[in-house]
C-alpha cells in the first residue's frame, strides 16, 4: 500500500513518543499524537493482521497415550464450551514421555495424558511440568493424584488375576500376586511384560516392597511366567485353558462381558484386595508443560478433564475404567472403588526407569 508505515517504522514512532523514566526504560503516556498514529494505522489496514490473529481460536496440542475414544468422549463438548481448539498427537505412553523429554522446552505440547501414570511422573521428575490449580486437583482424590500437585489423575483401573475356575477353582487362588513367583506356578501364569500396564503393575511392586523383593520377584516371573503381546492375548490364554492365570488390568474383561463376552466366555476375575500389591489401582495422569505458551487454556483442559461433567461421560462410557472425580460413581457393573481394599500407593511414587532396568536385568525385557 502505498504510503503506508512498516512495522519498524511504526515503532520507532512510538518509541519516539514514550516519555524516558529512570534506569533507561520508556513508559508510554496518553499523547494526542500517538492515538492519531495508531488511529491512521489502523484505517490503513496496518494493523488489520493483528485483528485476524486476535480472532483465530487458540489450538492446544494435547500428546495422549489414554485410549482415543475414551479421551474424545471425555472432552466432548469442551471447545464448544471454551473455544479452545484441541490437537492430538496419539502414541503410547513411553514414546510420548520420551519424545516430551527429548523436545524439552521447546516441546509444542500443552498437555500430556497418559494411560499409566509413571511416564507422566518422568516428566515431573525433570521439572517439565506446572503446578496444577489448587481447584482443578480438589476435583480428584487425593489417592489419585501426586503429593506434587504438578499433575492428576482422570481416571484408573484396577489390577486383577484372570482364570478360568474349570482350570483353576477359586479354592486354589493364590492370596497375593508375590504367591505367583513360587515354582509351583511355572508356566501357569500369563503376563504383557512389554505393555505399560504390566509395568505400571511392577512399579507398584517395587513401591510397597522394595528393590530386592522385586527383583526376586520377577526372577520367579521370568521362570513362571508366558510372555504375551498384549492383556487382551493373556485374558484369551486363560479363558482357553492355555494358561492357569494372567495378570492384567479389570476393564479388558468388563469390557469383552459387554460385547457379548466373545474373547473370555468362560473366563473370570479374582480381586486380591487386603491392600496387597496385586490390588494395585493404576491411574491415568493429566499434566501442563511448564513449556506451554498457552497455560491458562491448558490448565482448562486439564480442570474439564476432572470435572464432574466429564467424571460422568467417563462412567457413562464403553470404557469401563474407574470415574475417579470426587462424587462421581463409575459405572454400575463395576465393584465400587471402596470395596477394592487397594494398597496405598503415592502414583508419583512409581519408578518407572527403575522398574525398566528391574526387567532387563532378569530377562523379562
């Protein structure tokens, strides 16, 4: 446009404008002649670019590793309620952890979700996230968030021993998951060594028992146990018969009941309960990088995530995991969380590298 100010030129009027204060700085004063500048800029369509990007929603990007249906029912209507615009980048729970680790500062994340909480607590650890609000974390028990306050839990599930009772009757059900290492369960028990629920499980071993019983115990493992690909094949191995016992999460079984139980007919849940490890409850964190640029909008998400609103779509859902807002009832075919008699564990507690390295050196991993 001809005769029209650059954006250099502009401030370098109104810097010229600004009345100097002590220690260099300038401070800009209500001059008739600055507004006539800004004034003229503005019906010259200089600043009309600032206009169309003040108007433009603000995009959060949000690296989930929870399951992609179950996060986009639980933050359904959000953007219609905010105008914040969600972007996901979907992977597991370690890759996203990694690669927020390796992106540092510059990470373009906002928000990180994570299915099992040990990875959102890596990042803890290294100081990449912020404080929560102080309201956002009173939506949540207090057994399902960090003593930190830098994340919190969005909902959980509940470790269980699958069998089927033709091949194991409950009579001879072990009374704690730490029975599993014995010898007289080799090459009866099922496990995902390699998924992340199966080592959210260890890390809770590792928590309430200590390094050398669970090393110990996973030597038993290691000996004892048939690896599998996922909780899904371990859950099918007992309900076959191929297998005596798997370790896995509740919801796998819940939901096959629920779609005309086609994997695990015959199959059924032991709850160890007595606070035992085996008892564990996993839950799946919700965090905002310190990195973010936009951490009001982030800690929104983070507020609608636990809030009951969604605490409620969680439970209605096909989901079946733990509703873990405060007042919040999960779904009706699950056993109360009170009842689970679940250990107490501090989920910003689990040590995740240590539990990988655990597994590598007993030849699990």
């Amino acid at each position: 446009m001809a005769g029209a100010l650059i954006l250099p030129q502009v401030v370098h009027l109104l810097l010229r404008l600004a009345l100097p204060i002590p220690g260099g700085h300038h401070v800009f004063r209500p001059r008739r002649t600055t507004a006539t500048i800004l004034a003229a800029l503005a019906t010259g369509g200089v600043l009309a670019g600032c206009g169309d990007e003040a108007s433009a929603a603000p995009t959060l990007t949000v690296y989930s590793a929870q399951h992609e249906s179950l996060v986009r029912t639980m933050v359904e209507g959000f953007t219609d309620e905010t105008g914040i615009e969600l972007e996901f980048r979907d992977a597991n729970d370690a890759e996203l952890a990694n690669q927020i680790v390796q992106e540092g500062e510059a990470s373009p994340a906002d928000v990180f979700l994570t299915e099992n909480s040990p990875s959102i607590d890596i990042l803890d650890t290294e100081g990449l996230l912020a404080p929560l609000d102080a309201a956002t974390l009173e939506q949540v028990g207090e057994q399902f968030r960090p003593s930190s306050g830098n994340w919190t839990g969005f909902a959980a599930r509940s470790t269980v021993l699958v069998h089927n009772p033709d091949v194991l009757p409950e009579a001879e059900l072990p009374a704690s998951i730490m029975d599993l290492a014995d010898p007289a369960w080799e090459g009866r028990i099922g496990i995902a060594a390699g998924g992340p629920d199966f080592q959210a499980i260890v890390s809770a071993v590792l928590a309430l028992r200590g390094e050398d019983a669970t090393r110990a115990w996973l030597e038993g493992l290691e000996r004892n146990a048939e690896v599998y690909q996922s909780n899904t094949a371990v859950m099918v191995a007992a309900d076959e018969g191929e297998i005596d016992a798997g370790i896995m999460y509740h919801y796998y079984w819940y939901r096959d009941q629920a779609e005309n139980a086609l994997k695990g007919d015959d199959a059924r849940l032991h709850l160890f309960g007595n606070q035992d490890p085996g008892a564990f409850l996993s839950v799946s964190g919700a965090g905002v990088l310190a990195s973010s640029d936009q951490p009001e909008e982030a800690q929104q998400l983070v507020a609608y995530l636990t809030s009951p609103e969604a605490q409620e779509r969680l439970a209605d859902s096909s989901a079946l995991e733990y509703a873990v807002g405060t007042g919040v009832a999960s779904a009706e075919v699950l056993p109360p969380l009170d009842t689970l008699q679940a250990p107490d564990v501090d989920p910003g507690a689990l040590d995740q590298r240590r539990v990988t390295e655990l597994m590598q050196e007993v030849g699990l991993l």
